[in-house]
C-alpha cells in the first residue's frame, strides 16, 4: 500500500468514527435523552489516550435563563413591526469564543430574530423545518431582522483546552499521524478533540432545552437552536406559544403493540466485537486500518454497530403533541449538510477511484 493510500483510509476511517457517533448523540438529543448521551461520551473520552480536554467530563452551563430572555426581549424592542417575529435562531458560534475583562475563556451564542417574510414559518410543516435544518444553507440564512450575542458561562474550560490545542504544535487539521513503522493511522488526539466539542454540543442542547420549557411568547414561534460554525452541534427545532394538531406518522408496529424500548447501543460493547471483525473494511483493502490505539479501533467498529442498530428502532404513531416537545422520535444516520463533521473536504469519490485504480494496476 503506498503512503498516500495510507493516508487516505486513516482519513476516512476516522470521518466514518465522526460521522456515526454525531449522527447517534443526533438521536439522544432529538430524544431529550441528554443525560444518557452526557454519560455516554464522557465515558468514551475518558478511556481514551488523551487528556488535553478533560474539562469536557463535566460541564455545566450556568447563565440564568432568565439572562437569555431579557437579550431576546430587547433585541424584539429594537424591531419596527415585532408581530411579524416568526422564528428565533440560537446558534453557539466560533465567533463568539473570547476571553472576558477577567480573562476567562467564554462561549457565546448568536441570538438572531427572523421575520415570518424571509421564510413562511407559521405554515411550514415539521418535515419542512427538518428539510431545512439539515440543508448546508437554510432559506432564512442571514436574513436576520437582529442579531446579538451572549456569552455561557460555564464552559470556560473546556473553551480553554480547545483554544489551546488549535495553537499547539500537537495540532493537526487532518487528524492523522504518521507512525515510526512508517504506516499512517488516525491520531488518538483527533478522536478526544472531536468527542470534547460533542459534549459541548450535548450540554448547549439540554440547557437550551430547558430554556424552552421555561420561556413564553406573544405569538406561536420558532426556536432554531443549532450552531454557525464548524462546532459539530446538531441543529433542531421546537415550536413554541401553541399546541400543534400533527399528522399521524406511519408505524409498521401495530397500534395494540406496548411501546417498545427505545436502545442506542453503547459506544463499544465487547459482545460485538468478533462480529464487527468481520466486516468488510470501510475502504478495499488488503491491510486493517489502522488507528493507533485500541480504543481507536473500538471506537470504530462500535460506531459501525450503532449505524446498523438504529435503523431497527421502529416509529410510533404521533397524533398531538405539545409545542415545546416537537423533538423526539429517534432518526436513521445519515450524513447532514449542516450537521455533519466538515475536517475533511468531501472528495472520497476521487479517493475511492484512485483507490480502485491502483488495486487494479
């Protein structure tokens, strides 16, 4: 195998890694299952080989939510025609990252206010919304009525580690590393990094969460509460100030049947193991792929397990909900515009045909 084959497999071994374990935290969020998917990650973070983002164990957003409803309040107060207020955009930014007058490392929010003429919010369905949550670019994008921002407190830390690790010399775009065998793996230190900003994104949804059970408004609304940039947040939505009347959703499990325990698998499960060996390589290859460690490895095949495993949970029919708990049926993994991890350009087409190419000279 040359080195740039190499190279190309530890990549993409690692973007499979990152885009199945988004796409499962994806599901415990939609399911308000912040606890679990909390517990589950910073498990897996802390069997790794890494401690530069330790700080990410145990996080806690502090702001008073009652400091997020005054911004949104005055921001409104700034607004010509506040009725026409149709959606409310929350978005944990990159360029909200600063240090405060103390020092101290702070996370902000983008709050942004949209109009219901950028985009018909009160008639969109939930599959619409959806469809555009995940879209790379929503119609609404940047055809803010206000926009402010608002610093966390309470991630300061965590804030802190992932600052520094973007300057120090440890830090590599592309998250693989090269060993003194000469063979190209994915560097252990990439897996920790991409499961810090995963319990971030984990901690931003169940406090916002909270804020939306809490908060009341004028009219019926829209709460969009995702990122702007490149922080692997999921984006989701809630309708807010009314009850929705929804369609029923179509469940193969029949109407008499008891609710059936909904199961993300764990991260690794060892039962799992002599049975993910055998698949089939992420890639065509003679060679394993390579990952550094075995947690590396683990992380891997249980990630491969989680895909498989939840596209068995079945849906169950939903006639009324109320407007603050439109998220939570589990979802089918899958890669999103805006939701999935963008390290990497997406050229695996080419890579998969250079691949093919040189097995077959």
């Amino acid at each position: 195998m040359t080195e740039a084959n190499s190279k190309e497999i530890a990549s993409q071994n690692l973007r499979a890694f990152q885009e199945m374990s988004y796409s499962d935290a994806y599901s415990l969020i939609r399911q308000k299952r912040f606890d679990e998917a909390q517990a589950k990650y910073a498990g897996v973070l802390q069997n790794t080989e890494c401690r530069l983002f330790d700080a990410a164990l145990n996080l806690q957003i502090t702001t008073p939510h009652d400091d997020l409803l005054e911004c949104m309040s005055g921001m409104a107060g700034d607004v010509s025609e506040p009725e026409k207020i149709k959606a409310v955009g929350f978005d944990l930014s990159a360029h909200t990252i600063h240090q405060n007058q103390l020092g101290e490392w702070q996370q902000g929010i983008e709050i942004s206010l949209y109009s219901q003429d950028v985009y018909d919010f009160e008639n969109a369905t939930d599959d619409d919304l959806t469809d555009q949550c995940e879209r790379p670019a929503n119609d609404w994008q940047g055809k803010f009525l206000e926009v402010e921002s608002l610093g966390f407190s309470g991630l300061g830390d965590v804030v802190s580690q992932l600052e520094a690790y973007k300057s120090a010399d440890m830090y590599n775009h592309e998250g693989v590393i090269e060993t003194q065998q000469g063979n190209v793996i994915v560097d252990p230190n990439a897996i920790a990094h991409h499961l810090a900003k995963m319990l971030v994104a984990i901690e931003y949804h169940r406090y916002m969460a909270g804020f939306v059970e809490e908060v009341e408004v004028p009219s019926q609304m829209v709460f969009i509460i995702g990122e702007h940039d490149e922080i692997e947040v999921p984006i989701v939505f809630y309708r807010v100030g009314a009850i929705q009347e929804m369609e029923p959703v179509i469940s193969p499990v029949a109407e008499s049947s008891p609710e059936p325990e909904v199961i993300t698998p764990p991260i690794y499960d060892a039962s799992h193991e002599e049975e993910t060996s055998k698949e089939e390589p992420l890639v065509d290859t003679n060679e394993e792929p390579e990952f550094g460690s075995d947690i590396g490895k683990k992380l891997y095949e249980a990630a491969k397990v989680q895909s498989e495993a939840s596209l068995e949970v079945p849906l169950r029919t939903q006639k009324v909900v109320t407007a603050k708990s439109l998220i939570g049926a589990p979802i089918e993994p899958k890669t999103f515009g805006q939701r999935s991890n963008k390290i990497f350009k997406d050229d695996f087409d080419e890579v998969k045909q250079s691949l093919e190419e040189a097995e077959s000279g």
